[in-house]
C-alpha cells in the first residue's frame, strides 16, 4: 500500500469518528445470510435465494447520518454481490456493489462486509444483488429517516408502509437469464407480478397464496414507500378510489403532487402521503404494467394488495380501474409534473455551466451470432442493447473500479464517445429493422471524468429494434432532470424546456419512449460509476457504460484503498 493511501484511510477514519460525535449518529449493524428458501407461490414450490429467510428481505431502517454495516454471507449455490440502490458511496466506493464494476463476487461460501454512510439522503431507498439475475429475488428496502432534532418537510405521517413491487417465476431467474443468453434470444416474461412478496387475489387461488394487506385507522395519513423491485417492469399503482400526495422520489424531497396514479419503474422509489378519507371499507391497491415497446410480450397481469379500514364489514374490495398498458401520456404526465422541493436542507442549485457535454442514444440492437452457432434474436442474431452504439460488456478478471486503483491495463478503455458514430434519424420506427444501424460492437469502454466536473447528458432513446421507456439508473450520484420530451432532441428549441429552478432529482430515470431526457450532475465523487438500464434484461445485452471520475487531489477527494476483506476475482 502506499503512503499516501495510508494517509487517506486516517482521514476518513479520523472525519468518521468526528461525525458520530457531532451528529449523534448511529452505527447499524446487521448481517445477510443469504441461501436457499423453499418458497410457495402460484400454488407450486419453488427454490429462491433470499436473505435471512424472507421475501422481500429485510428492511434496512437508519436515520440520515448514520453508518450501516452489513457483513454478506454467501452461503448460495451462485455469485454474489449486494447494491445499495441510491447510496453515493462517498469515500466508500469499494461497497458500491455492482459485479465486475466495484468489486469481484462474493464467491460462494465466501462474505464480505459493506460499509457506508448515509449522511445528505433522506428517504426511500433499497438494496438488491447485482450479479446475474439474483436481485428477483435478493433485495429489501433501505429506509431513511430524519436524524434526532430534524422533521419531515410534510405532515408528520400516523404510520409509515413500505409497498416493494415485484416479479415471480416459476423459474430460478438466473436459469432463465442463462437460457436466454445461450441462444440471444429474448427471455421468458415472470409469471406474476407481486406486492411484498405476494402475487395476490387475481391469481389462481391456493391455500398457500396470500394476499398483502394494509390496516388503516379512518382519518389518518400514512406515508407509504413505494418500491419497484421488479427486473424488467415498469408499473402504475394505485389504489381504489384514493389519492396519493407524492412528496418523494429516490430519496429526494419533491414539491407535493396530487396524483391517483403513481408511475414507478425498476429501481425507482416514490413517496406518498395517503389518507384513509373514504368510506370505511376494502380497497385494492393494484399495480400493472406500463409497456412501452411495440412488438414485445409482456404478461399483462395485474397484483394486489388489500387496504383495509379498520372495521369494515365490506368482504370483497373495490377494484381501481388501471391505466391501459400503453398509456403513454399518463406515464409522461407523471414523469414531467414532479419538482425538487428547494426548501429542503439537503437541495443544492443546479450548477449553471456544464464541462462535460454528451449526447448518448440508446436503445436496443443485435451482436453477430457467432459462426457455427444458432441463435434465437431477430435475424438470426443476439439480441443486444447499446449506449452510442457500444455494447458494454463487463470484465471478469478484475473489476473496473480495481483496475483502475491498481493501473491495471488491457481491462477497459476510457475511449466511450461523446456523440453517436451516426447521425440518423433515431426515434422513426421505419429504421426499426434497418440491418445497417442494428449491429453494436461489444466493448468496454468507459467515460473519464475530472473531478467536481459538471456532466450534462443528452439521453435519446432510439428506434431500433423497437422504441422503449427505459429506467436508466447512475450509481454514485443523484442528477437533475432538466427537460424530457419525444422525437429527437432538438438542442434549439428544447434548450429553452429546462427547468433550472427546481428539476426533480433522481437517480434512475424512465426516459420517455421514443423521446429524450436532459440530465446533469457533478462529479463531485471520484471512483467508476455505472450507469445502465435498470431493466435486468437490458444489462447483460450491454444497455450501459461507466463514468471514471478522477480524483480531486485533497484527502477526501481521493479514492480510498479497497478494504482488507475485498473479494478477489
Ligand atoms: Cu439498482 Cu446498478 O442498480
């Protein structure tokens, strides 16, 4: 180890220490056995990997400021690693998570201990395994609250809930995954989707089956955490005949929003104020599917979940009617009506000078088969996916973030383009099928950065193959969403949409489908950031690429060795 990264660790433990003093914060510490669970659904079992027993599992909960530590068992059949969806890892960047871009798995049989701190995030988090398609099923939510002396910037809520939407196979996911990618072809779609675990009563009814259901008390208002934990669905919720008062997105405060339909996509979190003002009775709280691709299968099922009013007599719950599966302008609606709340103490300004402009289209694409091999993808390809026509493809030696600390060469590139290599038309259907702009090279090329640059990107989904609103998630940072609209971008007129003012802020964004998003953030947090769909299907087809943003040249600006216990490849 160098000097200088010994001086470094000293910092950090030294401004730690100073920290638990000064802010009252805690050190919460638990530990994740994960490993097999014989599970019951959809009147069959099945064998799932989850942690400590339970689906979903558990539920971090911490006040702003505090430090978590979660020491990691793998005692499962599979690679491991553990995200912590949302967490800007400062000065812990070697707990990020993400497989071959922090950290090597955690082998099985091996562990690993994560440590972080959630000091400047307050709201609605969650954790999930980043390795193949574990995170069905591995995943629980992260829960922050303000710290000893602060408030909520809204009513004080009489109970909280935590609502996490997911998807079930009749299936190990990662068999699934593995068959898909034998041949390039699309994998199969879950077999129900599900509210805390459960697919709920529109289901096949088993004794086994069950339902997830929330008590309320007439009168009061609940806060309740709403979670998309599903791998490649995006859902509306709602519930009969109630509102909601949005007052959080990916534990970011917003200015309340009054909706009775909330849009929430893969590893997107949304906050809302409800209150039991109805008639006393049973409601179903429902999510369906938004799907925005044309052409591509999708199980059109429905979950639920009851709320119930203390006392009622009613025996069968009203049923919300959902918005159709295509309801496009309703997603937009949603999307583009939420704003940052300014008066919160963890808002900073949007920095008005950009250093790093880029344009990235992105969308779906196919790779060559391979000689002498047959595969399932449009044209006989592999499917595949792509940011400015790279399909990013993940080292398996060393993570990228090690091959970096170390110097290590020959792992990636930092060579990832600022523009497309083409201009084209990218959001008419006519070039959906065009055989000269499908293929994608497969590479792993990343984005350098300096440090405490302003990054302003372009994100333009593209037609190809089919137009699609995809969940794009940056790990490290939450960004500003200045302007979205449809069509290509126009850098003329749709300069004059951004909001400067108050943008919500986020971590992963559903861009429109067919249209474009302008996000912007600093980079004020050095060490190799993944950014990718969070649609699991789309990651291994290499829907992503990674900011390397170099250090600041101060102690805590700079990266820090890599704990004692990190795994090795
Ligand atoms: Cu929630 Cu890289 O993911």
């Amino acid at each position: 180890m160098a000097p200088s990264s010994l001086f470094a660790v000293g910092l950090v433990l030294a401004f730690c220490y100073l920290t638990s003093f000064t802010a009252s914060a805690d050190i919460v510490e638990t530990s994740f056995h994960v490993k097999n669970l014989t599970a019951n659904r959809l009147c069959q079992e099945q064998v799932i990997m989850a942690v400590n027993g339970s689906l979903p599992g558990p539920t971090l909960r911490v006040k702003e400021g505090d430090t978590v530590i979660v020491h990691v068992f793998n005692k499962s059949p599979y690679n491991l690693t553990i995200h912590w969806h949302g967490v800007f890892q400062r000065l812990t960047q070697w707990a990020d998570g993400p497989e071959f871009v922090t950290q090597c798995p955690i082998r099985p049989g091996g562990n690993y201990t994560y440590r972080f701190n959630l000091t400047g995030q307050e709201g609605t988090l969650w954790w999930h395994a980043h390795s193949q398609w574990l995170r069905a099923t591995v995943h629980g939510a992260l829960i922050i609250r303000p710290r000893d002396g602060q408030k909520y910037p809204f009513v004080k809520p009489f109970l909280e809930d935590t609502i996490m939407l997911g998807e079930w196979w009749n299936a190990d996911p990662n068999d699934v995954e593995n068959a898909a990618l034998a041949t390039g072809a699309a994998p199969v779609n879950a077999d129900a989707y599900t509210v805390n675990g459960w697919p709920g009563d529109t289901y096949n009814f088993c004794p086994s089956n069950k339902t997830y259901r929330l008590d309320v008390v007439p009168g009061q208002t609940y806060l309740v955490r709403i979670i998309n934990a599903a791998l490649n669905t995006q859902f509306f919720f709602k519930i009969a005949n109630h509102n909601f008062t949005v007052v959080a997105v990916d534990a970011a405060y917003t200015n309340p929003f009054q909706t009775d339909v909330v849009l929430v996509g893969p590893g997107q979190t949304t906050d809302v104020l409800l209150t039991a003002n109805q008639s006393p009775g049973l409601y179903y709280m429902a999510a369906s599917p938004y799907d925005s691709g044309i052409g591509i299968p999708f199980n059109a099922n429905i979950t639920t979940g009851i709320l119930a009013y203390q006392n009622t007599t009613q025996t069968t719950p009203t049923l919300p009617v959902m918005p159709a599966f295509n309801d496009t302008p309703t997603a937009f609606t949603f999307s583009t009506n939420l704003t940052a709340l300014v008066t919160s103490r963890f808002w900073s300004p949007v920095p008005r000078t950009v250093d790093e402009n880029m344009f990235i289209t992105f969308g779906l694409g196919l790779s060559a088969c391979g000689s002498n091999q047959t595969c399932g993808g449009i044209f006989q390809q592999r499917m595949a996916a792509s940011m400015n026509n790279n399909s990013f493809v993940l080292p398996t030696r060393m993570s990228l973030l090690e091959a970096y600390f170390r110097n290590v060469s020959g792992v990636y590139t930092t060579d990832f383009p600022d523009q497309p290599p083409m201009v084209f038309d990218y959001t008419n259907v006519s070039n959906s099928f065009n055989q000269s702009l499908l293929m994608t090279p497969k590479v792993t090329s990343l984005k350098k950065i300096k440090f405490n640059s302003t990054v302003q990107i372009v994100l333009q989904n593209t037609a190809l193959v089919s137009v699609e609103n995809h969940p794009m998630h940056l790990h490290g940072f939450n960004f500003y969403v200045l302007a979205q609209g449809f069509g290509n971008y126009d850098p003329i007129n749709d300069t004059r949409k951004f909001n400067f003012v108050n943008p919500q802020e986020r971590n992963t964004l559903g861009v429109p489908t067919g249209g474009w998003a302008v996000i912007r953030f600093r980079a004020d947090n050095p060490g190799v950031w993944f950014i990718h769909c969070h649609l699991e299907v789309h990651l291994p087809w290499g829907l992503g690429t990674a900011f390397l943003v170099e250090n600041g040249g101060t102690p805590e600006s700079t990266l820090p060795p890599p704990p004692a216990d990190f795994p090795q490849c």
